[in-house]
C-alpha cells in the first residue's frame, strides 16, 4: 500500500500520520508541495515530496503517482479547474492497482440555511462562482472514479482548526476579533478529525459524499470568549457585525449561515468524533494533547 496526496498541506499532513497509526506505519506517503522548505520538512517527516504548483504538470513526480494504490487531493480548484484532472489524469490513467480516491472539498458547496441543520442531501449554492467551480470538480471526480470503477469518498470539510491554527494563536499575536452577527453560527473541524476519519474511510474503502464537521456549529465569538478564558487573558472588544471592519471575503463569509450535519460519515464507519466540539479542541491545543 502507497498513498499519493496532492497538497501535502495541515489536513493531509494530519492524514498521513493517522494512516501510519491506524492501517500500518510502514504505508509510503508521497505527496505534492509548492515550497522548497516545505519539501525538506516533508522530507524530514518521512514524506517523499514533489514540487507541483498546479499550474504545470509535476516534472518529477510520475514514477511514485503511478506505483500508488491510494490517492487523497487536497487542492482546491484554480481558474475554474481541479490542476490534478488536469496536469495529471495521464498519470491517474495509467495507476494499475488504484484501490480507493479521496477529495477534499468544502461545506460550501451548500446554500446558506438561515441557520437551520442540513445533511447531505440539502440544496447546493446556485450563486456563489466559488461553490459552482467546487460542485463541477466534485462531479469531475465521481465521473472519473467511474470511468476507473474504484471507489471515491468525497469530504465536505468545514472550518479547519488545529495546533498553530486556531482562536489561541490570533488571540496570543493579537489579531483575534469578537465580532457579534445575531443568529450567526459555522461549523468547523479539527485537523486530527480530519486525519482519522480519512485514514478510516480508505481503509474500509468508503464510496459518497461526506460531511465533515464538529457536533456542535457555534457563533464564532463564542470560540474568542472561550480561548480567552482558557489563556487567561482578557477576551477582545465585542463589536457588532455592521460596524466592524474587514475584507470583502471576510464579509462573504459571515453572509453564510448554517448547521451543517456530520451524522452520516459517524454512522457509515460507527465512530464520534475525537474533537466533537470547539471546546474539546481548544483545550487539546492549549494542553498540547
């Protein structure tokens, strides 16, 4: 068994230790990164890597694509296409013992619910360019694993949260914001969530799509408050949503609002979550557990 990610990033770094620890320790990893010191810490970690930026083909990285049984893409979509389908499908093509595929994509994929708990099945956003260019690369990617008749789990990934990225690091440098939009809520996740249920999912060979998120959607002020207490410092200043400052993307982002379900990947591999909320998460960061 040998495992191929595109974007060797925080998820599939997260991925690719859960797969040693659950399926075997002596599974290879090859995977794709776009820095120079990125490789050699990769390297370090026992990672293979190769350069890919997704706007070229992976000069290098053929030979290890093709000998992999697995193969995991973490990069999102450039320019309105996926960079793996289209710098590397002859090198996908020709994988003679491709055993299972994994994409990771976005719970924006969805319409914002006002709030409301939606699964699997809920309305797509028909608006959004973003969660069209994702909606096409995830039927890109079933078509594909059809044409190849092997399995493909697609993960709706929310908020990703983990060690060095979290309310704890922007309240430690001083860049954490507690902005109040009443009613507002969002999921997300802890990366060694996202690292176990992967590495469960390629091992029993799961096929769908996924949702994959905490138990609990929360305000995102809540989690300010929360780290806050936890570090003991003071939390920042509560400032109403239409009068606080921020991008244009910032903005977009508090435009969505949803509960977005994770029932269905717990009850296909019969687990619950490691972080199940942001209050469990928070503290194994803090406790560095």
């Amino acid at each position: 068994m040998s495992v191929f990610f595109f974007g060797m990033g925080f998820s599939s770094r997260a991925t690719a230790k859960a797969i040693h620890e659950i399926i075997d320790p002596e599974t290879k990893v090859f995977g794709t990164t776009r820095s120079r010191p990125k490789a050699e810490e990769l390297l370090r970690a026992g990672i293979k890597s190769h350069a890919f930026d997704g706007r070229a083909p992976g000069l290098m990285l053929a030979a290890d694509l093709m000998k992999s049984t697995h193969v995991i893409v973490s990069i999102p979509p450039a320019n309105g296409i996926d960079p793996v389908l289209a710098h590397h499908r002859g090198e996908l093509d020709k994988i003679e013992n491709l055993q299972w595929l994994g994409y990771f994509s976005s719970v924006g994929v969805y319409a914002s619910s006002n709030g409301a708990w939606i699964d699997e099945d809920a309305p797509l956003d028909t608006k959004d360019e973003r969660a069209l260019i994702r909606q096409k690369v995830e039927q890109q990617w079933r078509d594909y694993a059809k044409s190849r008749n092997v399995p493909l789990t697609i993960f709706r990934i929310a908020g990703i949260y983990g060690p060095s990225r979290s309310v704890l690091t922007k309240l430690e440098d001083g860049t954490a914001h507690r902005i109040i939009k009443k009613g507002q809520v969002f999921n997300r996740v802890h990366v060694d969530d996202i690292g176990r249920i992967t590495a469960l999912a390629m091992k029993e060979k799961l096929e769908g799509t996924y949702n994959l998120t905490d138990d609990e959607p929360a305000p995102p002020q809540d989690l300010v408050t929360f780290g806050a207490k936890l570090m003991d410092v003071k939390p920042p200043k509560a400032v109403p949503f239409d009068k606080a400052e921020m991008s244009d993307l910032a903005r977009l982002f508090y435009g969505d609002n949803k509960r977005v379900s994770n029932a269905k990947i717990k009850q296909a591999l019969g687990i619950e979550l490691l972080r199940p909320t942001f209050r469990e998460g928070l503290r194994s960061i803090y406790n560095g557990t």
